[in-house]
C-alpha cells in the first residue's frame, strides 16, 4: 500500500514521523485522552461524556491552531500535549485477522501473534455470512486487547471489496471474488462484526471498505496502479464497481471508505466530489471519515500531473470531501494551500469532524480505557482455542471440491496407509496466510495435517513455487511408486500474486504441470492435486487426465490450513465450499488488456466479457461450483408465477424516454409490494451428513439488459444424510429483478423472468397494475 512519491518527501515524511508519531513506543500502559487526573482536561467540554459527540468534537475543534488541525489531517496525527491528545496512528490492518501490515500494530511481548484466518477469497468460498460475520467479531477483540497493551490501534483499513474482475490480479485474494452480490454480502457483515452491536453510535474498531472505485490493476504489462485511468461507462460503475462499497456504507454502516490511486474516467477519486462527497457522503449518507490510500494524494500530483502544484492537489482532495490523508502530503502542503485561498479552514474543520467524531465513537476520548466496555481485553483474549478452532472451521469451510473421480475421496485410513505428500506447498506456514496478515499463532502445514491420519513420505519436488527445474522430480515419483496413495500440493505464493504483482497467465508456473504429470503416471495409487492459490489456475491438463483422481482448491488456508485440508482428505470434513470465481483457459487472457475495465462481451470487436455474468466462452471451471461427498436433491414446493407490479404513479412515467418493456425502480410503488416466497424442497440423498449451498440466480427477459444471469442470494444449509428440509426463499421484485441500464438508471423489465435455484428452474412474469407501460 504504501509508496514513496520522491526522495523529498520520503526524507520529509520520516522527520514528521520522528517529530510527532509516538506509536513506535510500546506503553505497559499508554497514556490517553482525556485522563481525569490530569488537571489540563478536567474542565475541558470536550472530554464530558454526557455532552452529545457532535458538540464534543466542535468544541475540540475550537480549541486547536491552523498548524495542529493540518498535522492532524495524516495518518500518523501529532499529540497536542496542552489539550491532552496523545500522538495517534490510523493505518492498520485486519484483513483477515489483526496484520502487522502497516505501522499502527506491533507485534512481541505479550502480544506474540494473533490469530490468522484464512485470507478473503477462502473464506468467500465458504457462502457462509455467519461464519463472515463470527469472524469480524473475533478480530475486533484480539484488536482490542492490543490497544489496550499499547500494540495497537483502533481503525482498521480493511476490508478489500473490490470485485476480483481479472483472474490475474494479484490483489484477487483479498476480495470476496467477482460478483458485487457476493462481496455485498461479505462486505456488510465483516464490517458488522468488526464494528459491533453499534448500540449508541459507538463502534468496537473502526472498519474501511477500500479501494473505492474501479480498482483491480495493480502492474500489468508496462501499467501500474498510480497512472492508470480507469475508464468505465456508468452501467459497469452502477450494477458492478459500486454496488460492494453501496452494501458497506448502507447496510454494514461501515465508518470509512478509503478512495483508490487509480483515475476514474479522467479524474483521481481522491480528488473527484461527485465519488466522494456526492455518492458516498451524499447518496449513501457515509457516517465516517473518506481516506486515501496511502500517498494518493501526493500520486496525483507527483505521478498523474493533475494539477499544476501541490497545494492544488492538497485543496482538490480535502474540497472533494478527503477527510484523512494516508501520508504526509497533506501535513506538508495545506498551510500553504490555505495562505493561497484555494480551501478554507471551514473545510478542512469539517474534514476534523469527520474523523475526530469517530475517534469519538471509538471512546479515545472518554477518560480510562480499562473502565470501558473492552478495557478489560487482554493477552489472554488472542489467540485462545475458541478463536483458533474458528480459524479451522473457516478453513474446512472454504475448501472447494472441483473434480472426484469414481467417489476416489475421502482417504480411507485402513486403505491409504501410506500417502506420498508433495509438491512445493506441501510443507508451508506462512503461505496459507496469503497477504495482509500478521504473526500467526502457530500453524499446521498440509504434510502434517495428513500426518496425523496416516504414514506420510515426503518430497517437495519442486525447490519453491517457481518451479525452474525437474531435478528432484525422480525422488517425488519414487515416493507415489511407494504409497498407497499421492497427494500433490501445488499452486501460488505472494512472489506470484501480491499487491503491485499481477500475474502473466493462468497456468502452473514453471515445471509444476510436468511434475503433477509425472507423478500422476508413477502413482501406484489415487492421486490428489490439492491447488494453493488466490486466483484461477487453468488445470485442464489435469482435469483431462484420468489418472488424477481428484482436484481440491484450498485458497490460502490461513493457520489451521494443514489441518483443514487433511479433514477433507480424509473425509473428517465434507466440503460445502463453492468457487467465489470463475476458472477461464489460458487463451481467455492471451490477448485480453487488463486496462479494459468493460464488463459486458463485445463481440464487434472480439472482446469476451468478464466473470460469469458476461463471459459465455469455455471454462476450467465456473463460478459457483463445489462438489460434496453426498448427493442432494431439489424439489419445488411453491412460487408464484404472475406478479403485478404497482406503480406510483403513471404520471411520473408518462414524460419518460423510451427505452423498452421496463419500469424504473423509482416509479415502482416498491413498498407495496411483498416479497415473492419461493419454497424448496432440499434432500440429502446420499450417505454422508452434508452442507448445502443453494444459489440462486435470477435471469431478466430477452433483451439488452444485464447479465444473462445474477446471483440474487444464497442459502446454506447442513442435512443429514437420508433427510429433506425446506428452504425459503425470499424474491424481492425492486432489488432482485431489477437491472441497471446503460444511463445507469435500475429498471424492472416487463415479461418472463427465471430463476435458476440449483437445478431448478422457476419463471415469474412481471407486468404493471396498468398492463403494459413503456418508460
């Protein structure tokens, strides 16, 4: 995240940091606001907790010079020692569990690590927004816990929502993956989580969702993320770019958003007010604080030249409604902006309000921190079996069955004696965390996880990921000769996927096709490719290949990674896991710019589309798919096939353009209508207990609307073997059956809709309380 803009500012940025940031001091026991035995803020209005926030944070406000309101606009905010205000650190992380990425959280002492789920797109593929929301819980207290040693902040930058649109981003693992529904989904309840009941406006830790807007590109072919212009048509930026970061502001309630290095149509978002303060603090009514990421501001200047100096780009960012800078840009460039009348204090007093009243929220300025609702977290709240055993159970539960010849899994302990374990990430620690994580509290690797079923021989075959040569690759095919079964641990790392790291294609890298081949032929028993990876590997060699029996993707598994994987393995666990992505060919990128932002096909020019909502070309394998160790059954039980939609009023449709057989959202009396309740009837039919994820997806009528297919929502469900449940699924007219036209402008089309719910299909007619209308 971070990047260093000139040697200038580097070298200015580190005598700032020196002046005034006091987080690199690890307190027994850190001084605080508002401390009731220091006679400087006994009196003060600011530190009253009956007064109302908003009073409260005026009142401090009032209180401070020009100088220290600017130094305090940057991450690492200066202590104001008259008025009692400690030195404070905005920038950390908790992606997936608390990260030592970024400078506001240390690890050691008495906070050695922290408990490391698996990273995004795992736990993605798990559909589970309990188990996402369990999870924003546990972090915020092992969070908590830090700050209360002194190891750690309060306002966590994550999480990513950014939807996983090209399967060679490098930063694809962060993501809930490629539909906005699902990331929706995701966003609202990890932020949920990590932010509390919000009884009383207060918050447990403060989340971001981040990098608003349009960003997925991080270095591709001669184009990194600091001078790429995102140019995208206002249709993708409504049903597509938008909608995750929308979910987080209004229904996660989400206390920032940080906005991207990338242009948007020609402008940086961290200097665009119709992205800033016309959508997320006017449309969607942000109760929070808008921060760059971090150096964006001075990337504007320094790298895009989108103004002429840099008190320009200090006043367009904090104008376009820039709370908080990432950086020092701010800190060393507004004085001046402010002496040159290009923005006011008044503006930048409300940027103070913005963050100060979540500082407010937080309880930073309440007196004693141990006499509040966390106070009493500590040492003994990180890493405990509870949050370690969710770890596991995250891990189980993101693990995605792709292939099963002839039911070859699970391993049978009396069967499978022996297992050959290889591969390059057949013994790893730390890459099952992926990027974004901390210090794990100790973790199991794939070899010892099936080690605790069975006898395991072991050859890595491969000196690392890479792959570059076959010369171990005689001792890996001698242990599958030797075993009565074969494991292969393959895939990626962070030195072929990360931030600032796209990938050059989808295949294995190196030699890894070779050696899983190889190794396949020499197997005297069934062989397993277990794939360790963020995003999409085209494997059809191996899918191809009658001699693999089965193929697991694992994502990166976090802590428990190695233990997890055995489970399934070996039948402890029956995966329920369901791809968050599609798998496309090789060929899908070979000629395919990731600086094309389009989602929809355009076949005039040969261009494929993106994801599964526009993509209708030859797949690996498609979003969505995850096969079980049992079998289930779908029956309809009920579902309304006619619906009438009413109108507000057929005036305000009558002036509208003509288009087609549609009726805006907005002229649709949506309040009246109640929701469609389709029943389905769900049949384990198998032997095995088992987890279902039944999807649902809704497709509109012929025409030139959206995606031919939308995932609306998603059902899990465990059933015991032999046993039948009904599910109840919820259709709501407005929001699901709804499309967003090229205007950006979301329209309910007239006529058949289907929904697709399993292997079911259902068709539901739409028309308006007035027969047929054009809008």
């Amino acid at each position: 995240m971070a990047y260093n803009i000139t040697k200038l500012l580097s070298l200015v940025s580190l005598l700032l940091s020196l002046s005034f940031c006091t987080i690199g001091v690890v307190h027994a026991r850190p001084p605080f606001a508002c401390d009731p035995h220091n006679p400087i803020t006994r009196g003060l209005k600011f530190c009253r907790v009956t007064v109302p926030i908003h009073v409260r944070v005026q009142d401090l406000i009032g209180r401070l010079t020009l100088q220290e309101k600017i130094r305090l606009l940057v991450n690492n905010a200066i202590a104001v020692p008259r008025l009692g205000i400690q030195g404070y650190e905005w920038w950390s992380e908790a992606l997936h569990g608390v990260s030592n990425v970024g400078p506001g959280t240390k690890f050691g002492g008495a906070f050695p690590g922290a408990t490391s789920f698996p990273q995004v797109i795992t736990t993605a593929a798990s559909f589970n927004e309990s188990l996402w929301q369990e999870i924003g819980r546990v972090v915020p207290d092992e969070a908590r816990a830090m700050y209360n040693g002194g190891m750690a902040g309060l306002t966590y930058w994550s999480p990513n929502v950014n939807i996983f649109r090209d399967p060679r981003w490098g930063r694809g693992q962060e993501t809930p993956g490629e539909d906005p529904v699902l990331a929706s989904k995701y966003a609202a309840r990890y932020v949920k989580g990590l932010q509390g009941d919000g009884a009383g406006n207060r918050l447990k830790v403060a989340a971001c969702c981040k990098h608003y807007t349009a960003y997925d590109l991080d270095n591709w072919n001669g184009v990194n993320r600091f001078h790429f212009n995102a140019r995208v048509s206002k249709q993708d930026l409504a049903d597509t770019y938008n909608v995750p970061f929308k979910a987080c502001v209004v229904e996660g309630h989400v206390a920032s958003v940080m906005c991207s290095y990338n242009q948007v149509n020609g402008k940086p978002t961290c200097a665009d007010p119709d992205l800033l303060k016309g959508t997320i603090r006017g449309q969607w009514r942000l109760n929070g604080y808008i921060v760059s990421d971090c150096d964006s501001v001075g990337v504007l200047y320094e790298e895009q030249h989108y103004t002429r100096t840099p008190e320009e780009a200090a006043a367009d960012a904090i104008k376009a409604g820039l709370d908080l800078d990432c950086g020092p840009f701010l800190a060393i460039h507004t004085e001046a902006a402010v002496r040159r009348g290009l923005v006011s204090q008044l503006e930048i007093n409300w940027a103070l309000a913005n963050t100060m009243t979540v500082q407010m929220r937080l309880g930073m300025f309440d007196g004693e921190p141990s006499a509040h609702q966390y106070g009493n977290l500590g040492p003994r709240d990180v890493c405990t079996p509870a949050h370690q055993q969710l770890a596991l159970e995250a891990a189980r539960q993101g693990i995605v069955l792709l292939e099963n010849r002839g039911r070859s899994l699970p391993l049978s302990i009396r069967r499978h004696r022996t297992v050959a374990v290889i591969g390059p990430n057949s013994d790893v620690t730390v890459t099952m965390i992926g990027n974004y994580a901390g210090v794990a509290c100790g973790y199991t690797t794939p070899l010892q996880g099936i080690g605790r079923y069975t006898r395991t021989i072991h050859q890595a075959g491969c000196t690392d990921v890479h792959c570059n040569g076959n010369q171990l690759f005689g001792a890996a095919e001698a242990a599958a000769r030797q075993a009565d079964a074969t494991v292969l641990v393959m895939g990626l790392d962070q030195s072929i996927e990360a931030e600032f790291v796209d990938r050059v294609g989808l295949l294995l890298p190196g030699h890894q096709q070779e050696l899983v081949s190889r190794v396949a032929r020499a197997s005297r028993g069934p062989t397993i490719l277990v794939l360790m990876s963020g995003g999409p590997i085209d494997v059809t060699f191996a899918k191809n290949d009658p001699r693999i029996s089965a193929i697991i993707w694992v994502g990166y598994p976090g802590q428990a990674g190695g233990t997890a994987i055995a489970d399934v393995l070996f039948g402890t666990t029956n995966p329920g896991g369901k791809l968050p992505m599609t798998w496309y060919p090789q060929n899908y990128v070979t000629h395919l710019p990731m600086t094309d932002m389009a989602m929809r096909a355009d076949p005039a020019r040969g261009y494929p589309g993106r994801t599964y909502r526009f993509y209708r070309g030859p797949v690996v394998f498609p979003f969505g798919l995850g096969l079980s160790y049992t079998t289930f059954a779908h029956n309809l039980a009920h579902g309304p096939t006619s619906v009438s939609v009413p109108l507000t009023s057929l005036k305000a449709t009558a002036n509208s353009t003509m288009l087609s057989k549609a009726v805006r959202v907005s002229h649709a009396d949506c309040n009246a209508l109640s929701p469609l309740d389709v029943h389905v009837d769900v049949k384990n039919t198998g032997s095995m207990d088992g987890t279902h994820t039944l999807l649902v997806f809704t497709s509109p009528p012929d025409g030139k609307w959206a995606a031919s297919k939308q995932l609306v929502g998603f059902h899990k469900i465990h059933i015991a073997a032999g046993s039948e449940t009904r599910v109840r699924i919820a259709v709501h007219v407005c929001k699901h059956l709804s499309v967003v036209d090229r205007f950006g402008i979301r329209r309910i089309p007239l006529g058949e809709h289907k929904l697709q719910i399993g292997d079911l299909s259902h068709h539901v007619s739409l028309q308006t309380n007035s027969g047929e209308i054009k809008v």
